[in-house]
C-alpha cells in the first residue's frame, strides 16, 4: 500500500487535525478527522441510507465528521458516476 498525502486541516496546529491520503493503487482515500458525536451518529440512523439497509455502525467501521473546508482535498473522478450507491 502506498499512501500519498492530499491535505491538513488549513492553518492546523502541531497534532490532532484532519488529514486527507489516497491510496495510490486503489484510489481509495484514508480520512483522519473528528469521531461524529452520538447525535449526529443518532440523526444518520434515524435517515438512513438505502432501503432494508441496517443503520447500525459495524466495529470494524466509524462515522466521522468531515470539516467542509476539507472537501477541496477530495479528488474529484471525470466521470460524473462515482460508483456509489444514493438513493437518488
């Protein structure tokens, strides 16, 4: 696995911030940020993804809060199909 680093939290003290890698092989993106708290993990529940899909959060898996001003690290794919699943 090779990571490459895409971004910090903007004007970011010496520890503790978001930090944004992608996975050079797979383009999958490794996330460090604030652990959501239990009403924001409450109100994702409670919404839901897809139909007949369980709310639960697995232990292998977390939710996290990811600042806005993060987004611009994100990369964006050139086709407009990320290949996720939406309900939409």
């Amino acid at each position: 696995m090779t990571l490459r680093f895409l971004g910090i939290w903007p004007n970011t003290p010496d520890d503790g911030s978001p930090t944004i890698w992608v996975e050079e092989e797979t383009g999958d993106l490794v996330i460090q940020s604030w652990k959501a708290d239990k009403e924001t993990i409450r109100q994702a529940q409670e919404i839901g993804s897809v139909p007949g899909h369980s709310t639960d959060v697995p232990d292998h898996e977390s939710v996290i809060r990811l600042p806005a001003n993060m987004l611009r690290f994100i990369p964006r794919p050139n086709s407009e199909d990320n290949g996720g699943n939406s309900s939409s």
